[in-house]
C-alpha cells in the first residue's frame, strides 16, 4: 500500500491511508475534535456589551470553542466546504493532483474550533510526521496572544505563505448602513451595533474592525461580537437577522453578494478590488489607517527533519507557480504573498509583532501579555 501525506491546516488536515492517526495517543483524531460546552446551547460566545473585561476573559467563558449558529448541527465540529480555511486546502489540493506533484493519495478533514486551535493542537501530536500539514493563518497569532491556546508557530514547523484575503465590511440588501459614512455614525455608539465575525477574537478581520471602530470615536471594548468558526456560519447568523454587520474575508460572501442578498460597505486592502467589489471604497481611502490582510499558509509537524521541510518548501514553490494557482489567487481575489524558508519565518515573526503592538495599541489584550 502506498504511504498516504497528512496536511493539516488550522481547520483542515489532509491525510494518508497509512497515516497512523493512533500515534499520537490521548490525543482526539481529526473526527473528534471539541464540541460546544452544554450551557452555549447552539449559539455563538458573544463578547464586549460594553463590559470592561479583556475580550480574552470573555471568549474564555466558552472555553475556547466556537460553536455553529442557531439552526446548525451543535454537535458540529468541522468548518462548512468554502470556509476561510477550508478554501486554501481544496485548492491547494487541486493543484498537487493536476500536477501529480505528489505521488501518495490525499485526504482533507475539516477541524473546526478556536479559530484553529483545535487542528493546530492535533498538528503538535504529530511530532516528527511530515505526511500531516495544516493550514495556517493569523489566528495562531492571536489565539496565543489572548490565552485562547497555548500552541505557537514555533513550537511547530512554518513551511511556507500561500497568499493574503482581505477583510470586507457586509450588510443585508435592506440594511438602513447605506455606506461606510453612515456605519461610522452608527458604530460611535458602538454597543449598539451586532456584529457577526469570522474566525476569531484579534484576527486581522477583527482588528480591521477595531481600527474603524476607533476611527468612528467608538469604545472598541463595548462591541458586541458573535464569533463563528467559519465565514459561512458568519454570514447564516447576518442573513438571519441576527446581526448588523458581518466582517469576513472577502471571497466568502462572493454568492450572496452575487445574488443581491448582502452589499459591501468597505473593506481592508491596501486598494480597491475588482469583480463583485469594484467600486466598494477602501478603509485607506475613508481616512481609516488600515490595510491588514488574512494570510494563509501551511506548517507542518513539529521535529521534522530538514530534507522534509525542504521537500515541502520546493513543492509548494512548484504548485504556487503554475497557471492554476495562479487563476485560483484572481478567482478568488487572493493576493499573492507567497514566501517559504527563512522568508517565511522572518514574515511570521515580524507578523508577531505587529499583532502584539496592534492588538495592545487597541486594549484587547489581557493585562500580562499587555505589560509583557
């Protein structure tokens, strides 16, 4: 039998048929993951309402683990297919096979739960393993910053950037925020606007956010959050009415907004997009300091030997560079930022310090990671 590659990604893990998922013993297998704790009750952990505790309290009252909106399956623990996360894996995928730039079978397993932190604690089971990769992005980052994980990048392998998505502020057709001017005045009361976000507390999207909530003359710490797992389940709890504006990575909410059902009201990128989003204006452009990106990536295992660390770096510059890859970053409005090697780990620890600053800048850390 052909030995099978494992990647995981921080919701998604593709694996090998030979892949000994037991190696890791005590630890849950990708089918097992977290599930919502008994008193959340199907909906999501709502944080900020104007209370003074860090966000990071807040979200430690579900534990860490996101749960699906009202109306979904509680006992859920993987992202919905077209996920944030979700996307970079089955596209990446794709190309590999096209290619044939692997010559072993490769399965994908959503992993859903803190933001990722769930596949990431599953990923540093894996020591020594370089069939299992997972996909990687800010919030493992943010999750160590605010305690919602105790898992670092580098406790595990940085193999490579795949590319950067940009956050998008989106409403309901008949929202009465007409565009950014009258989402500033509303967000000056900041308490009063609902908020449906992907993925995680002090993600890029999240901190998008803040900085025109801050902009607007509004308490950041008064927000009232409801976080998902998963953009898709951000936008089921917008569309339901359950909230008044959604912040998500822009490719997520390409069929509604194709179809009329929500508009965009501005978004985070260093200039305008195209397609579904031309002529939606920029935060830069609305005199609001910001242009962070979602980027995604893929690490591995940790304690892998470097001839396997290499392996990977040149077969992913090998995928990142064809005609597919390619036509998959402008389909989807992702920005190529593809970076491997020391690159890559210069690239997340400059990374670290701009979401230490930012999120210390805008109060949303706890008080020792603050001060630290």
């Amino acid at each position: 039998m052909r030995p099978t590659i494992l990647i995981i990604a921080t919701f998604i893990s593709v694996a090998a048929a030979d892949v000994a998922l037991a190696q890791a013993p005590g630890n849950p297998s990708p089918e097992e993951g977290a599930t919502c704790p008994p008193d959340i009750k199907g909906e999501p952990p709502t944080v900020g309402g104007g209370s003074s505790a860090p966000l990071s309290d807040k979200l430690a009252r579900s534990k860490g683990v996101i749960c699906p909106p009202a109306g979904i399956d509680r006992d859920m623990q993987v992202t919905p297919p077209g996920g944030g996360q979700d996307r970079p894996a089955r596209a990446l995928i794709a190309v590999l096979e096209q290619h044939k730039l692997l010559d072993q079978p490769i399965r994908l397993t959503n992993i859903g739960g803190r933001g990722g932190g769930n596949a990431w604690d599953y990923l540093k089971a894996q020591r020594g393993n370089p069939h299992v990769l997972a996909i990687n992005s800010p919030t493992i980052i943010s999750n160590k910053l605010l305690g919602v994980s105790d898992v670092e990048y580098a406790q595990l392998t940085p193999i490579a950037n795949l590319y950067t998505e940009y956050p998008i502020f989106i409403v309901r057709a008949d929202s009465p925020i007409a565009d950014i001017a009258v989402l500033k005045q509303r967000l000056k009361n900041a308490s009063r606007v609902w908020i449906s976000l992907a993925t995680a507390i002090g993600n890029p999207n999240h901190i998008a956010l803040a900085r025109l909530t801050r902009h607007a003359g509004g308490d950041v710490k008064a927000l009232t959050i409801d976080v998902f797992d998963s953009a898709r389940y951000a936008i089921a709890h917008l569309i339901d009415g359950k909230a008044d504006l959604g912040v998500i990575t822009a490719v997520s909410a390409v069929p509604e907004l194709t179809a009329g059902t929500l508009r965009t009201v501005t978004l985070s990128a260093p200039e305008q997009l195209g397609g579904v989003f031309k002529g939606v204006p920029t935060l830069i452009e609305s005199g609001v300091d910001c242009k962070v990106g979602m980027w995604r990536g893929l690490i591995a295992a940790p304690g892998i030997a470097a001839g396997e660390t290499s392996f990977w770096e040149r077969t992913l510059a090998a995928a990142t560079a064809t005609a597919e890859w390619r036509a998959e970053l402008a389909k989807k409005y992702w920005a190529n930022t593809f970076l491997s090697g020391q690159g890559e780990r210069a690239f997340l620890d400059e990374e670290l310090t701009i979401t230490t600053s930012a999120l210390g800048d805008l109060g949303l850390l706890p008080s020792k990671a603050a001060t630290a």
